[in-house]
C-alpha cells in the first residue's frame, strides 16, 4: 500500500516478488481484500447513478418533468460518463488506479451531494452530467486494478463478484430509497446517499494497493504467484504493435464496442424505468414498497450473474456466456408488456433482470486475454465510453416513446431490439478462435500478427 511510483506502462508483475506458494496451493488473500473493497466503493457509485430511478416516481411535478424529461434526466449521466474513460484508464495503467479512483470518489460524492440542491430542470440536467463526468473514469481504472490483481483464468469471476455491486447495491438501496422517501424530500435523500463516498474514500485509501508487491497485507508466495500467472498471460498474448490505436482498430475490440452499446441501451432503458413499472404494478403502491419490490429482480439477478461467471471460467464459453441470456431478456422483455396479472409481470421482470446483468463477467473477461496489458486499458476505456452512450439513448427512448404513444410497450419492444443487435453481434462477430490450454480464451477471436487485420482500415 506504499505510494511507491510506477514506471510508465510497466506490467504490475515487474518487480513483484519471486517467492514459490507451495506445491497445489493457490493463495487466496486477494479474493478477501480486494474484491469486497472495490465492490462495495462501486456499489455506492452505483446508487448515486441510479437512485434518480427511485426517486423520479415521486418528485410530483418539483421540476416540471415529463417521461421524456424523466428519461432524458436518466440518460445525460451517460454523456458526461464519456469523456474521463480514456483518459481515467491511462491514468490508472500508467500512474495508479488506486489514487486515480480515489480522487473521483470524492468528486463523485459532492457532485451527488449537491445535486439534490437543485432548483430548475436545467440545473437538474447539469447535475447529472457532471455527475457522470466523475463517475465515468471509476469502471476502467477498477477493471486495470483487478488484471493487476487476478490471472486470467480467475478473470470473469473477479470481474463478476467485482460487479455484483451492480445487483447488490439495488437489492440494499432500492428499500432504503424508498423508506427514505417515504420520510423525507427527494432532495434530501440525493444530498445524503452523496456522503458514504467520501467516508469510503479513506478505506479505499488505506486498504487497497495498485499492485501485489505494493501490498501489506499479501504474503511473498502469493504475490510471486500472481506475477508467474500474470507473466504467463501477458507472454501468451499477441503482440499489440505498440499503438494504442492498432489496438483499438482490431475488429475483435469495434464488435465489443457494437455488442456492449446495443446491451447498454436495453440494460439501462430496463433498469432505470423498473421502478416506474412497478409502482404501476402496486397501483400506485408507497415508495417504501415499490423499494422493496424493486430489490427482488435485483436478488435474482444477483445470483444468476454471479453463477454465469463462474460457468463461463469453467467451460471458456464466453460468447454463449453473452449472447445466450441476453436472448432470454429478448423474450422475457416482450412478454411482460403483452401478459396480464401482477404476478406474472414481476417474474417476467425478475428474468430480464437477470438476463441483462449475466454478462457482465464473461463481457469484462474478453478484452483482457485479446490485449497486453500496455494496450488493455484504453481499449476498456473505449468500449465502455462508447458502450454507455446506450445509457443515455436507453432511458431517453422509452420516456420519449411512452409519452409519445401512451404505453410503455413501444418503448420495451425498442429495447428489445436493441438487445436482438447485441445477441447477434455477439454470435456472429465473436466466433471462436484457436484455444490456449488452461485461460479460458477458446471461445473468443484470438488476433494475429496483424492487429488491424479484419478491421476495414
């Protein structure tokens, strides 16, 4: 945990120590510490993104705000989450992710804050922007800390139980929101949900290390452990032509682009507007209970998310690992606008739940065995900048549509079509390539000497 500098572009494996683990064990520390670490940080980054969802239901009319405002609100996030993914990932690869995720916590948690200081639909608009805009760096720079952290072979389910803070952080925030609500303004539960972040700030500070040799609390075998696997991973890659550009211009790396666009829109155009379905569903039910319906998806895609992950690292289908449940969201989306009966809509909106968050681990998986580790970073940056702008198109059509044809059917049926592009990019764009024994890589394109071969350049 030393603040020791990195050189620039360094592998984080370069000056860990050499010390064996013993013969057939597989230190594990590292699952303990930094795992419930940064999951926990992205869980409160999480519900300051994503409380609006909550909390839109019951402004009654503060700000004026129709379902395309509402939508619109929802969906400006993700034009400031742009513009620091790029940049954040460089910082995080070649500086540390560890201070460069720290400083935007802070940022993060005032802009959270004081945005239930508000007082017109404009003011409203740039808070969520700027919010985004510091936000937007955190995803990139965690993803560069866990390839420091885990081979990969362990990659889909570090990145998976990294991410159940996504499920997680709805599961707990969606009732205490709504309780929340039930008790105070809308304004006061945005400026309190802002606090946690910078309290969490300092346990980021003083229990998270860049690195395994920077660590404190991590034993030489298993930090030498980590360096041989993570060594062997980057030797067994293809060369990245030394250009962040080569890299990001592999058709591998525009398909994931395209694949995690297309998901983003239905994943977020379903997450944001879940609570207005199910307040509709109570009939207008308290905010404490649409909290407390909101979580259950929330549950169940916590623990599909989690065991898709793992199925994926055992068998190295990370392709089926995509395509397969977003295809089940497809259908799942499309029956719950057209069936009758509470109970069958909210099941049919637990399996998209859980169908739009399996991804997540075997998605976040793939760039790291297709890039070195000198290139990865701005190639995570690129597919998740480019790749949330569906955040902002997801939530905007379906306000936009409900308003413009009174149903909310339209717009559900946009976002399964957009869902429907990702399954096939998905399918057809990462078809299998030769296997390496032992990474989990045999089912994804493995580039060639030419990293711009296939790209259309």
């Amino acid at each position: 945990m030393n603040d020791a500098p990195r050189a620039g572009g360094d592998h984080p494996a370069a000056t860990a120590p050499t010390a064996t683990a013993p013969a057939g064990v597989v230190p594990a520390k590292r699952w303990v510490y930094v795992i419930p670490v940064a999951a926990i940080m992205y869980m409160l980054a999480y519900l300051d993104r994503n409380n609006v969802s909550v909390v839109l239901p019951y402004m009654h009319g503060d700000l004026d705000l129709s379902n395309a405002d509402k939508g619109l609100a929802g969906g400006i996030f993700f034009l400031g989450y742009v513009f620091l993914q790029i940049p954040a990932a460089v910082l995080a690869q070649r500086w540390s992710a560890r201070k460069t995720v720290l400083i935007l916590m802070v940022a993060w948690g005032l802009s959270a804050a004081l945005s239930g200081l508000v007082q017109s639909r404009t003011q409203f608009y740039a808070a969520r922007f700027v919010l985004g805009f510091f936000e937007g760096g955190v995803w990139p720079a965690v993803l560069i800390l866990l390839a420091s952290w885990f081979p990969l072979r362990e990659r889909a389910r570090a990145n998976a139980l990294w991410m159940a803070c996504l499920p997680l952080s709805s599961v707990l925030m969606a009732p205490l929101s709504g309780w929340m609500l039930d008790h105070t303004s809308w304004r006061w539960v945005l400026v309190l949900q802002g606090v946690p972040p910078l309290l969490w700030a300092a346990v980021w500070w003083f229990a998270v290390a860049d690195r395994p040799a920077e660590a404190r609390w991590i034993s030489r075998a298993e930090a030498g452990h980590l360096a041989r696997e993570i060594a062997a991973d980057e030797a067994a890659k293809p060369a990245a032509g030394g250009s962040y550009l080569a890299a990001v211009r592999q058709r591998s790396v525009l398909v994931l682009i395209g694949v995690y666009f297309f998901w983003i829109t239905g994943f977020y155009g379903f997450s944001l507007w879940l609570p207005a379905v199910i307040k509709e569903l109570t009939h207008d039910g308290s905010a404490t209970e649409v909290g407390l319906l909101t979580a259950v998806p929330f549950t169940v895609a916590l623990v599909v998310m989690i065991a898709n992950a793992a199925w994926s690292d055992r068998t190295g289908r990370r392709r089926q690992a995509v395509a397969v449940p977003l295809g089940v969201g497809i259908v799942a989306l499309l029956l719950g606008q057209v069936v009758d009966g509470a109970l069958p809509r909210m099941l049919l909106l637990c399996l998209t739940a859980a169908a739009v968050y399996a991804p997540y681990g075997p998605f976040w998986a793939i760039p790291g065995q297709l890039l070195r580790f000198e290139v990865v970073a701005v190639a995570m940056g690129l597919i998740n900048a480019l790749g949330n702008l569906g955040g902002f198109a997801g939530p905007y059509l379906v306000g936009w549509l409900t308003d413009a044809t009174g149903s909310s059917l339209t717009g559900f049926a946009v976002l399964a079509a957009f869902l429907a592009v990702a399954v096939v990019l998905a399918t057809l764009g990462l078809r299998p390539g030769p296997a390496r024994p032992g990474d989990g890589s045999q089912d994804v394109p493995v580039p060639t000497a030419n990293p711009t071969s296939g790209s259309g350049s």
